[in-house]
C-alpha cells in the first residue's frame, strides 16, 4: 500500500510493455498505485507481484470521453471544417446553413450502456436535444430509467437503420461495423 494517499500515480500504458512500465515506475516512485477505468488491457498480476496497487474506477474518465464524442459529430454536422476552410481562402458564405444540417433534435444511436454511454447521452440531449436510441444486448431493460431519457432498441440493424449518429461504446468493436452495416444507416 502506498505511504502516502496522495502518491497515487494514473499513467497510460504508453504502448509499453507491462514490465517496462513498471520498472519506470518503480525507479521513480516505489510507493505507487496505477487507477484506471479499465484494467483488461494490463497484465493485473505482473503489477500486483510488484507490489504496485491497482484501483478499478469505472467512470473516471466517462465525461472527458463523451465530450470526444459530442464534440465531432458537432464539426461533422455543421461542417466545421469546410467553412473554416472557405472563410481563410477569402469566401463569405451567406450562411452556415449553407453548408451544414442542423444538429438539433437529430436520433443518435449509441451502441452500448456503460457510464461512458452515459454520459454521451446526456450530453447530446443536453447540448442539442438528440432522442436517444440505444442498443445493449448484455445490459439490464431497465439501465437507466428515470435518468436518461431513452428508447432500447432490439437489434444492431434498428438502431442504425433508425440513426443519424451513432456512437459506440462497446469493448469489443472489430467486425461490429462493416460496410453491410454502413450501408444501413
């Protein structure tokens, strides 16, 4: 156990090897504690035999993650960038509208129901009042209710079938998305 609480170290595993981490670690601070959200990605009992603390906090980073999420479907839609692009060469569109679809009230599709799902849709009904849709085989009907207003759908094809934007939040995500899918939204 670290001495000292406020010695708790949160790294990312920087495309490192587990054993390189730690002895970076070690040599610059015996007494540590490695906190994450996830820990499926670490060799858990390299750093336990190391005597490194492991802490499992699932949504310590849900909020900063579904920013990332919002923040690009905004640009996307409001083609940000192309304007951006236009007014530095000189063009004065008339309008932004021009360009770019109202975000506003669009159906976002979100594949998963964890805290990070969460949270991405609390900020797409906070920030431009998205109706929810959201595909979760694994987890509870009633996840959620009474704190996000949502719709569950029973099928990867209806929720994208049924989506403007749809954002995943799934661990396992290879093959999930393939062109057939693609082609239904």
């Amino acid at each position: 156990m670290p001495s000292d609480p406020a010695s708790t170290l949160t790294t990312p595993s920087l495309g490192k090897s587990d054993d390189h981490c730690i002895a970076i670690i070690n040599d610059v601070h015996p007494d540590c504690a490695l906190s994450g959200a996830r820990c499926d990605s670490i060799d858990v009992n390299a750093w336990r035999e190391r005597g490194v603390w492991l802490t499992h906090i699932p949504s310590l980073n849900a909020e900063a993650v579904a920013e990332c999420a919002l923040t690009p479907t905004l640009a996307v839609l409001r083609q940000t960038v192309e304007l951006d692009r236009r007014m530095r060469r000189g063009e004065r569109p008339t309008s932004a509208a021009n360009l770019s679809s109202l975000p506003f009230r669009r159906t976002v599709g979100l594949i998963g129901a964890g805290n990070i799902a969460k949270e991405t849709a609390l900020k797409f009904i906070g920030a431009i009042k998205c109706k929810i849709l959201v595909y979760s085989p694994t987890s509870r009907p009633d996840l959620w209710k009474g704190e996000v207003e949502h719709e569950r759908v029973h099928s990867l094809e209806e929720l994208l079938q049924r989506s403007d934007v749809v954002s995943l939040h799934w661990p396992e995500t290879r093959d999930l998305i393939t062109a057939k899918e693609l082609g239904l939204i």
